[in-house]
C-alpha cells in the first residue's frame, strides 16, 4: 500500500503528487481496496460538485458519480488505463461524458437567463428566508451560469468545480491553450456583467 | 483555489469556487462511502492482469476444427470411392489446402511450424525420395 495521498478538497485544484497518485492507481489496479478507497475519497465529491452544477439533483448526481467511479475502477482493473499524469483529465472526461449523457437523456435543456431573471432569483432568495445571506448570491451567480454556453460553462465547471489545471482542461477538451483560455476569459466577463447588473438593480430599488 | 493572473476577475473567481463549495456539500456525507461500495465490486482482486482472450481467438480454434473435419471427410470419401488413379495424389492436395487455410487463420506463424512438422512426416513416409537416392548415391 502506497503512502497515503494528501485530500484537495475543500481547495481542489492543487494536483496530488504524480509519483505517490501513479503508485495508488497501479495499487488500486491490482485490487488493492485501501488505494481505490483513496481515490474515491480524493476524487468523488469533487466529480459529484460537477455532476450537480449540471443536474441541480443530488440524488441524480450521486448516481452518475457512482457510474464514474465504476467505469474508471472497471478500466483500471482491466488495464486500460495507464498512468502518464493525466488522470484527473480521464476521470472529469468520463464523468463529464456521463453527465452529458444524462442531460442528454432527461432532454433538460438550459433555457437564456437576462439579468431580469437572475435578479428575479436574487429576489426569491432573499424574500422566502430560507436561505442564508451567502446562499442568495450563489442562486443569483448559477442563475447566471445558466445563460452561458456549453463550452463556455464546461470550462468554468471544470475550473472551480473539477479543480483542473488549465493544462488539464485543454488535455481533457483537446483543445489549444490559448483558445481555452480566452474562453474561461470570455465566461467570467459574462458572469461578473451580470452579477453587476443584478447589485446595480439592487442598489437603484 | 485559482492563481488566475487577471486579478479583475478575483471577486468572481472566488465567487465561483464558493459556489463549487456549494455544490459539493449539496452531497450527503456518506457520498464516499457510497460511491467505494458501488465501485468496489469493479476492482480485481487476484492482481494479475486479465489475459484478453476474446472471440476473435475462439472463432479461429473453432474454424481450424471444421477445417480439419471437412478435411478428413473429404479424404474418406475420396479413399471410399473405388480406384482412384492417383489417390496418394488427391489426398496431397485436400492436405495442402487445408495447410493454406490453416496458415491463414494462424498467422503468428503457427501454420509454418505445422507446415515443417508435415513436410518432415511425408518425407519420412517416403523413403524412395530424391534426397534419399542422392544419400545412397553419396554411400
């Protein structure tokens, strides 16, 4: 058994070591249940925050991490996995495929969100007591993530809720980095000009 | 969690990290207790790697059996129907077409050592062979 792996989370983002992950993967390949436990730890929730960004149905999102988790274990037994660094990129692939399939299936298409809109959900918010100060602009700010693009809210999921590099996300989307960058540039441009709108809509009542 | 460079974007950044947070902790607590039970049963246990032998190797095993079947069909019926002018003849040459599927069908060579293993066999079946007569010419 491999020396353990340090959690990411809560601050995903910062890449375990290659050297001590290859050596909990090759163990979890071999069947070992203690390195495959690891990676669940390590990796689940972080998948499960992506699935539900997408859904906004925890026991759905559950679900499609339990699907994950059972491909990624299945192919790692199987050896058709092997470890060259990227497996984060592998894992968000598969899990952002099965996400994908999942929308696909329930037909759930996100429908244009104008900073009416969000302001509305701001409104709501605030109004029914039920949530916190801190949650209410987070409805406002998925409100928001609602009106972006496909490609430009896959870049932003991957980003804060998957915890990729951008080097992981251009690996997993095959796409050059410079491109990928000014789409994560493009997507936080729209999401603070509506986010601004909606304080300015605040601030004007 | 992110080192963007574009400091204008650090209140949504943080934002959106918060509301990753948020999405994370919409899970319940067992998540990773139930996601190790779902995708244990998916993990080998015995540790080697499992030989990939499909369809593809069984088809041929099963195509070679027929082949040798036919085969041997088709010489007993050739040795069954009466005189034949040359049947040490026709039987050479069900033999040899046998040969060529089988070398077709094994094609990590398989088929060339089988060929040497019967071409030694019909060489010692027939002494009277040129090699021989050269021998005894040599003696």
């Amino acid at each position: 058994m491999p020396p353990a792996l340090e959690r990411t989370d809560p601050a995903p983002g910062v890449a375990p070591d290659d050297g001590r992950l290859a050596d909990v993967l090759a163990a979890a390949s071999r069947g070992d249940a203690d390195a495959w436990r690891e990676i669940v730890d390590l990796y689940a929730r972080r998948v499960f925050a992506l699935v539900h960004s997408k859904c906004r149905r925890p026991d759905l999102a559950e679900e499609v991490t339990q699907s994950v988790f059972v491909t990624v274990a299945s192919k790692l037994s199987r050896g058709g996995y092997t470890e060259r660094g990227r497996f984060e990129s592998w894992l968000f692939r598969v899990a952002m495929n099965r996400a994908r399939d999942e929308m696909r299936r329930m037909a759930r298409q996100a429908t244009p969100t104008d900073p009416a809109t969000v302001a509305a959900a701001l409104d709501r918010a605030t109004e029914n007591g039920e949530r916190t100060r801190n949650e209410a602009p987070l409805d406002a700010l998925r409100e928001a993530m609602s009106s972006l693009s496909e490609p430009d809210r896959e870049v932003i999921e991957l980003r804060h809720h998957g915890g990729l590099s951008f080097k992981q996300i251009a690996d997993l989307l095959g796409e050059p980095m410079g491109t990928l960058l000014a789409r994560h540039h493009r997507a936080l441009r729209k999401l603070r000009s509506m986010i601004e709108d909606v304080a300015r809509a605040e601030d004007e009542e | 969690m992110n080192a963007h460079h574009d400091h204008e974007f650090d209140r949504i950044n943080a934002a959106l990290d918060r509301l990753a947070e948020s999405d994370g902790a919409a899970a319940p607590a067992s998540l990773e207790s139930n996601v190790y039970r779902a995708s244990r049963a998916a993990l080998r246990s015995d540790g080697a790697p499992r030989p990939r032998i499909g369809w593809g190797l069984g088809l041929r095993l099963a195509a070679a059996a027929a082949l040798l079947a036919g085969t041997i069909g088709v010489i007993s019926t050739l040795n069954r129907a009466g005189p034949q002018p040359a049947p040490a003849a026709n039987v050479t040459a069900a033999a040899f077409e046998t040969w060529l599927a089988l070398d077709d069908l094994f094609d990590d060579g398989f088929g060339t050592r089988l060929g040497v293993v019967s071409t030694d066999a019909d060489r010692l079946s027939q002494p009277e062979a040129e090699e021989w007569d050269d021998m005894e010419d040599s003696l």
